[in-house]
C-alpha cells in the first residue's frame, strides 16, 4: 500500500508540476496587452492581406485591427486610418505595407501613435510622393502589367501577381490574391505626404529581398533615411503572406519598445 501511494503521489506531482510548467508557457506570451496594432493595407490589397499576421500578434496579447482603406486617394486612406486609430485605448504600433507606407507617414503624426512599421514600404518625407521617390529609375518590369480603367483605377494583371507581386507563394493563394485585389487610384502616385511622421517617431523597416514592386535597394535607402531598425527578409512584396512570422516579429518588437 505504501509503494501504490507514494506512486500515485509521485504521479500526481509529476502532473502538476506539467501543469505548472504548461500555465507558464501559456501566460508569459500575454506580454504585450493594453497594447495595439493599427494595419495598414497597400495597392491592389484590402485588409485581408494580414490574415496570417494577425493570429500571431494577438497572441502576445495585442489588440489588432486591420484597415480597410478604399485606395481611392492619400487623404481617404488616411482618413480611414484616422478613425481606426480613434477608437483604440492606448498606445498604437501603426503597421503600413507598400502605398500603406505613405498613409501611415501622414495619419502617424497621431498622438496615440508611438512608432510607425514600414512592411516593404514606401516611406516618403514632407512633400513627397511615389513619383518623387521613384523619379529617374527605370520602370519596374511589372509597369507594362498595369491596367486603367475608365475611372482611373489600376489593377495587377494576373500575370504580374504571379510573377512580380506575389511570386513566393503557391499558385492558389496567387490566384486568389490575383482574383480578389482591390483597384488603386492611380493619382495617389502624385499625392504628396504633408508632413512625415517618422521625424518625430520610432521607425521600423522591414526590407524584402526578393521584392520586384518596390526594389530591395530603394527600401534600404528610405530605412537609412528614416533611420529606422531594420528588419531583412528573403520574401516577396507579399511577406506579411508568405513569411507572417517574420514580420510578426518585427511588429512585436516595435510593440515592445512602445509606451
């Protein structure tokens, strides 16, 4: 009898100390809560394009919400933005990828803002545009793939989807992107930012390798130039699809520093 107990209390020690062990593992990810997360969607996109990224952050117990911006110009997408960030309780990590890059350097001048993450972005100063930034470089091989409308909105062939924009990707999540991808007001391209965030608050960039939409040096450029901490993935302009976890991580470690 005294062997079967000391078995059985041994045993239930064993279970609790697991037990133990698994709450711990289980709480300590909820580090980052009171804490929130505003994303940004770029060109040809809506606010699905974070869907793998999302999981990840609420995880580490942020609040997160995506945007839907109608890309029908800088000051509706920023507009859009801003009521977003309204409606959040306490500080906001402001995530932009690609054009979203250009909205959160105009709607991060927000107080409850505290750092600005640019996901393979365009991160333009004070009077400057897309076509600012990209003047005198040769057109990207995915240019010719464009196609306007009557209204002035522009969308991906699918064959630069496949080849350019999302090439890291297996085919069905290509085609989906490809089928499902929003119209972009092609005069957002001038649509200069007025006043450019991140002077005046933390930066993070994460720099795609393998990007064809916004070339790899051209980001590294805008990173050094808004002296932001850098964060370099070997990924499409779509990470945030094919890699979330690194991006995750690098909004994660804005979210951190953020106060």
């Amino acid at each position: 009898m005294t062997t079967f107990l000391k078995k059985c209390l041994g045993s239930a020690l064993l279970l609790g100390g697991l037990f133990t062990l698994q709450a711990s593992h289980a709480a300590a990810p909820q580090d980052l809560k009171g804490r929130n997360v505003v994303l940004v969607h770029g060109a040809f996109a809506d606010g699905s394009s974070w869907d793998k990224v999302i999981p990840l952050l609420e995880a580490r117990g942020l609040h997160v919400v995506a945007v839907q911006n109608p890309l029908s110009s800088l000051a509706d997408d920023v507009s859009a933005t801003k009521r977003v960030i309204d409606q959040q309780q306490g500080p906001v990590i402001l995530v932009g990828h690609s054009w979203g890059g250009v909205v959160v350097s105009e709607a991060g001048n927000d107080d409850k803002v505290k750092s600005l993450v640019y996901v393979a972005a365009f991160a333009p100063d004070s009077g400057q545009s897309i076509a600012d930034m990209t003047k005198g470089m040769p057109a990207p091989v995915w240019a010719s793939e464009l196609r306007k409308d009557d209204a002035g909105y522009l969308t991906l062939s699918t064959k630069a989807v496949l080849d350019d924009f999302a090439q890291d990707l297996p085919l069905p999540e290509q085609r989906v992107i490809a089928a499902t991808q929003a119209p972009w007001a092609s005069g957002c391209i001038d649509e200069k930012v007025t006043k450019a965030a991140w002077h005046d608050k933390p930066s993070y960039f994460v720099i795609t390798g393998k990007d064809r939409m916004i070339d790899p040096n051209l980001q590294q450029t805008m990173a050094r130039n808004i002296d932001a901490k850098v964060t370099r993935i070997n990924a499409s302009h779509v990470a945030m699809v094919s890699q979330p976890k690194a991006v995750a991580d690098a909004i994660i470690t804005a979210a951190r520093a953020a106060h």
